[in-house]
C-alpha cells in the first residue's frame, strides 16, 4: 500500500533490519548494502506489467500505418485519458490562443505527429505523479521533468544532427530516463536525511549518492525496467547510461543528447527544490557527440529557460 511520499510498509521494515545489521562490524555494512541492490533488482521483478494503455499507445506510435483516426478511436474508449490530454494540450506551456475541447480538434491544431507523443506523455504521466523528496522533487515534479525532458529530447534531435526517425524514440526516453527513481523512491525517502548527506559526500553525484546508500543507481534500475516492460534495448540502454554517455557502448550520441537535456533541467531545478544538493555535470562523451561549447550549453538553457512558462501546469 502506498501514500502520497509513495513510502511502503515493507521499506519501513526494510530501514529498521539495514539499522540492526549497521550496529555490526563494518562489513556488515557492505553487505547491507549489496543486499539491499538485489532486494530492489528483485522489485523490479515483481513489478507489474506496463500500464496497458501506455502499452497501446507505444504500439499504436510504432505502427507506421497508424493514423490520427485510431488515435481518435482509441481516446474515445479511454475517457480519463483524454481528458489528462486536454489538461496538457490547454496548459499555459503550449500558450495556445484557444482552449482545446475535443480530440478531434486537437489533432487539427496540434497536429498528429505531436500528439501521439503527448498522448503517450499523459498517459504516463499517472506512474510518475507523486511526490519524491529523496530525489528532491517537489509534488508533480517528476512527471514535469520527465515531460520536459521528452519535449526537449525530441525537439533537439534534428539541431544534433541525429535522424528525424529518432525523435519519437527520443521523447520516449526522455519521458522515461528516470522510471527506475519509482522502485528506489520510497526506500529513499525514508532515508531522506542520509540521501542527502551522501549527495554532499558525494559531490552531488546522484548515481553515486544512491548506490552508497541502496547499492544500486536509478539508471540501472530504470533499464531493468525497460527490459522488463520490452522496450528496445536502444531504449534500455541510453536509460541505462543518460548520467554518463561515456559508459555508453552503443547509442552515444542519443545518450549524450538525455544527457544534456536532463543536465539543463537539474541545473535549473525545474520541478524540484532549489536546496538539493544535487549536482550534474555532462560526460566528454556528451561534449564531444554533440560538439557543446560553454556558449551553446548555455544559449541551450536560456533557450529552455524562456519556453519553460507555464510548464507547472501541465
Ligand atoms: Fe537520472
Ligand atoms: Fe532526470
């Protein structure tokens, strides 16, 4: 059973066993720790199916031969869906002159091409809700990480000279970079106040943060994830690599590309609170694929900066 700090019954259990075993020699400690790993590899295990709207939304945008009439046909089954839709299509971040009532107009205005990635994002957007303290989000916050993400991801694709093919794989990474923060959210959060020293420790490293304390990073959770709920292993990997593109045998470039937008993000703490001591810095490998200069990261996150309006009420 989960709360809003989506915190379970069993992590609470989880912390009072890793507080005895601390209490001996300090071996037990790193045992502990790598324990603790395989108990959250095991969650992923033991996670459900993908959401199987968000299943037929991902097939339906990998099906070539869809068109904007199955889209329509299908969101008119799914009502909450389509109405979690409209709230993103007639948020202030699009700024669009007239509010949006129905699918149909939707797909008029918006376009079909941008809109099926929008669908997917809402239909997304009820696993990622909720509030994510040890991570430093505020309530809503990751969802609006994971979204902007996604937008920028794709959008950029075409400026980074990566094929225009790959923008929709690129907006389902961004959407889900950082899905394997759910599995080690609520063990976190109860540890909240020693997450945040090992962030301080650890120079505001994340992953490194994260394993000192669970033994394990969100990056490598989150591609179990993806292999679980079958998803590419392009996809699984650059999910698996988007802290460090360098680690990255394959897909570099897509990987330096969640990189930088997740850098931009976490560097202007959207979404999260501004206390964090969290810290990103982007890989040689980032810089290289993608050929960034000072000047460009930082036109970059000006450039986001001023299309950021309005993104709290999406
Ligand atoms: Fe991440
Ligand atoms: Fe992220």
């Amino acid at each position: 059973m989960r709360n809003k700090l989506n915190i379970t019954k069993t992590d609470r259990r989880l912390k009072k066993r890793v507080e005895v075993l601390r209490k001996s020699p300090a071996v037990a400690h790193v045992v502990s720790k790598k324990r603790l790993g395989e108990e959250m590899i095991s969650r992923v295990d033991e996670l459900p199916a993908l959401p199987t709207v968000v299943s037929k939304i991902m097939a339906l945008i990998e099906d070539n031969n869809s068109n904007a009439q199955n889209l329509e046909q299908y969101l008119k089954q799914d009502q909450a869906l389509a109405a979690r839709l409209l709230r993103i299509v007639n948020s202030s971040f699009f700024g669009l002159p007239n509010r949006i009532s129905s699918i149909s107009q939707a797909i008029v205005i918006i376009g079909y091409n941008s809109l099926k990635n929008l669908v997917l994002a809402a239909s997304t957007s009820k696993l990622l809700e909720g509030v994510f303290p040890g991570y430093g989000f505020k309530e809503g916050g990751l969802w609006q990480h994971a979204f902007m993400a996604a937008t920028w991801a794709s959008k950029l694709s075409s400026r980074f000279e990566i094929d225009t093919e790959e923008a929709d794989e690129l907006f389902i990474a961004g959407l889900l970079h950082d899905v394997g923060k759910l599995v080690l959210s609520s063990y976190i959060t109860i540890n909240c106040k020693e997450m945040m020293t090992n962030l301080i420790t650890c120079n505001g490293n994340i992953e490194e943060a994260e394993k000192a304390l669970v033994g394990i990073s969100h990056s490598e959770i989150g591609s179990r994830i993806a292999q679980k709920w079958n998803f590419s292993d392009k996809l699984a990997h650059i999910i698996k690599y988007h802290h460090n593109a360098s680690c990255a045998v394959d897909y570099q470039k897509e990987t330096a590309l969640i990189e930088l937008v997740n850098y931009c993000l976490v560097s202007k703490r959207y979404g999260m609170f501004e206390n964090i001591p969290i810290d990103v810095g982007l890989s040689q490998t980032c810089l290289k694929q993608l050929k960034l200069t000072s000047e460009k990261i930082l036109e970059l996150t000006e450039e986001i900066e001023e299309s950021a309006e309005g993104w709290e009420t999406i």
